[in-house]
C-alpha cells in the first residue's frame, strides 16, 4: 500500500505572496494533491482557497520544497 504524505502547516512560516495582483498568505501544504490552501491579507470576507502548487510563484516553492 502506498505511503501517505503527511500535510505541511505553513502559518508558523508567515509566508506571503503577491498572486493576481492580490497578496496572499500560505497556510497549509497538501502534498498528496500538491495544492495549497491560501487565505486573503487585503480582503476580509473572502474565505481560504485551495490553489495548485504549480500555480504560485517561484521564490514561494523554493520556501515550500515539497519533497
């Protein structure tokens, strides 16, 4: 049976990051799916998004290193 993955918690990291021209924080890193849950900085009624890890920047997969 395959090896689960276990889930990266990225809060105590404050990782923050500029994606469609709005700023966002990491909170949590599934590697199984390889997605990230990200939460709003600039907007306070938007909820946590899920969002594919090939799908922000650079220098934030660099921090996440999701071997």
């Amino acid at each position: 049976m395959a090896k689960k993955k276990e889930n990266i918690d990225l809060r105590a990291k404050n990782i923050i990051f500029l994606l469609q021209n709005e700023e966002y924080k990491a909170l949590r890193f599934y590697q199984d799916k390889m997605t990230l849950d990200i939460i709003s900085t600039s907007s306070v009624n938007e909820g946590i998004r899920n969002v594919a890890f090939a799908h922000i920047p650079k220098e934030i997969k660099k921090i996440i290193k999701p071997n």
